[in-house]
C-alpha cells in the first residue's frame, strides 16, 4: 500500500486539501469554504469537506500524518487543535496530525530552502522569517480587528470608510460608491424578497444609498461569512485604481506601503523572499507596487496545501528533498 500525507491550507476564504504521495505525487485534492479559525463562520465543517473531496477513492488507512496550516491558529491554539482532531477522526484518519502557522506552508509551498522570509497578503495580512522550517519570527497577522494591515478586509474596510465619507460629506466622490452599493444590494435582496412576499413595499429598491445603509449591511455581511465578507470589495478597489480613481489608488498606496514596512520590520535575513496570498500571486497594482517596494528577486508561493504536504512529508521521509520539489513543481 502506498503511504500517503496530507497538507491543508485553511484560509479565511476558502480550504484547499492535499493528498501526496511519499514520492511526491499528487493523489487526490480538495476544497472547502475558510477555515481561519479566528472568523470563519464553521471552520471545522470546511477542514471535513476538503478533507473528504481530496480522500474520495483512496485509502484512509494509507495516510500516515498531516500537517494543517491554519490561519488564527496561533491565536487559539486549543480551539485550532480540537477542530483539526475532530475533522481527522470523522474521515476516519489515523495517523498523526500536526498544526502549524500558514506561513510556514506558504514558504515550503514556493521552495524547497529550509529557511527564508514569506510575505502573506490575502484575507489577512502576514510576514515572517523561517528558519529550519518553523516560524522563528512574525510580523502582524494580528486578525482583521487589530491588525493585518494591507490585507483583502484591511483594504475592503478602507473602501467603505472612503464611500462613508463621501455619503456625508467628509471626502469627495468616488467610483468604489458603486462596488459598495453593489454589495449593499446584495445584502438587501432577501428582505426585499421576504417584504414582497407579505405584500409591503419591495424594500429600498432604486432609493439612494445612504450611510445607514451601506453600515447595516456591512455588519449583517460580517455576521453571516465573517470577515472576508469585506475582502470581497478589494478586487473592486483593483479595478477602480486602475481607472484613476484617486480614492482607489491612495488605499492601494497605503496598503502597498503597509505590507513593505511589515516585511522590512523582520530585518535582513538568509534565504529566499516568498510573496504569497491572492493579492500578492496575480497580476495586480498592490503586487507590483510591493516587488518594485521590496526590489531584489522574489519568489511566487505557487500551492500552500502542496506546502503543508511536503512539511509532512518531511516528519515521515528521511529524504524528503526530492519529493518536496516534485510536489511543488
């Protein structure tokens, strides 16, 4: 029987799963909702659905360890450890499983290097330097309330602060008042729909937007997904920036200039510098903006659930070196 690992990258947007052989193949691959298990609405119901979309046709009993690279965990360690627990035993895993910081799979998920520094930009916002492959230090990754300066939330809040001021007159216009109603309307749409069906009035309808409206929504959105329900603007503000708004551009700006000076906070270190997250991955002007900032050549994390993968691998192989570049090819 083959032996098999396990490596899940739990986002506050979604869950992506693992399944690799010792050789370093990929047997199987899943997906969930988020599963950052500070804000995630139910992040252990997201570990069982990735884990068993990426084990259907395969062996439980083959696996022999897992490694889960969980946003928060670090901040709820018992919390992170019984969901992670409960989500192995209901797929009837039996090997061992061990929790550890994202960051750590971001790094080994671009590279095979035991050490170096990973700049995390997606939902949340982190930086850390890596040595021997375990977090020696970190910078930020506080959680949308203090801190992840830069992040997808960090720069989908900034976006309705920028259209709340312009609503009352603090700040001129802005093309992101249009992403933001959007997302109000969407928001609206059941009460409107549950308002027809009593016979009342169709709710806001075309009626202007208003700041009452754009905060009930905002925080109706956070309670129901968490919230990531904010970052979902940030590609709005993308978009917007590059149209020339300058509301658009000044928090891309600032975002830009917020995750460099979380970088640069780790001071000089050895190994390769690794950007990581959907905000620093694609094509956008934030990530353009931060390599241009950082200079020096830089590295793009291409799978963090493959990374999560080959740190077990190496738990359970003596060599795991040629794996861990065979499975993040």
């Amino acid at each position: 029987m083959t032996t098999l690992v396990i490596g899940v990258d739990g986002g506050g947007t979604s869950t992506r799963c693992v399944v690799a052989t010792e050789s370093g193949e990929v047997a199987g691959r899943g997906y969930g909702a988020g599963a950052n298990i500070l804000s995630a609405a139910d992040p252990g119901e997201s570990l069982r659905t990735a884990l068993l979309a990426a084990l259907e046709g395969l062996s439980p009993g083959a696996v022999a360890a897992g490694v889960f690279a969980l946003a928060g965990s670090e901040s709820a360690r018992e919390r992170a450890g019984i969901l992670a627990a409960e989500a192995w035993r209901a797929c009837g895993l039996a090997g061992r499983v061990e929790i550890v910081p994202d960051p750590l799979a971001a790094f080994a998920g671009a590279t095979e290097e035991p050490s170096g520094t990973v700049l995390i930009a997606g939902t949340g916002a982190v930086a850390a330097r890596i040595t021997g492959r375990r977090l020696a230090r970190r910078a930020d990754g506080h959680g949308w309330l203090l801190g992840d300066a830069g992040s997808g939330v960090w720069i989908g809040r900034r976006a309705v602060q920028a259209v709340l001021a312009f609503l009352d007159g603090r700040a001129g216009p802005t093309a992101l008042l249009d992403a933001v109603a959007g997302h109000v309307a969407l928001r609206e749409e059941p009460d409107r729909e549950a308002a027809a069906g009593h016979g009342d009035a169709a709710g806001h309808g075309t009626s202007p937007m208003t700041t009452q409206r754009v905060v009930q929504a905002v925080h109706g959105g956070i309670a129901e997904v968490g919230p990531a329900w904010l970052g979902r603007l940030a590609p709005a503000v993308e978009a917007a920036a590059g149209e020339g708004d300058a509301a658009a551009l000044e928090i891309v700006r600032e975002a830009a200039g917020r995750l460099v000076s979380t970088t640069l906070s780790l001071g000089p270190g050895p190994g390769p510098l690794v950007l990581a997250g959907s905000l620093l991955t694609e094509p956008t002007l934030l990530a353009a903006r931060v390599r241009a900032d950082l200079g020096g050549t830089l590295l793009t994390a291409r799978d963090s659930a493959a990374g999560a993968a080959a740190l077990a691998l190496h738990g359970i192989v003596p060599d795991a070196l040629p794996a861990h570049r065979k499975l993040i090819a």
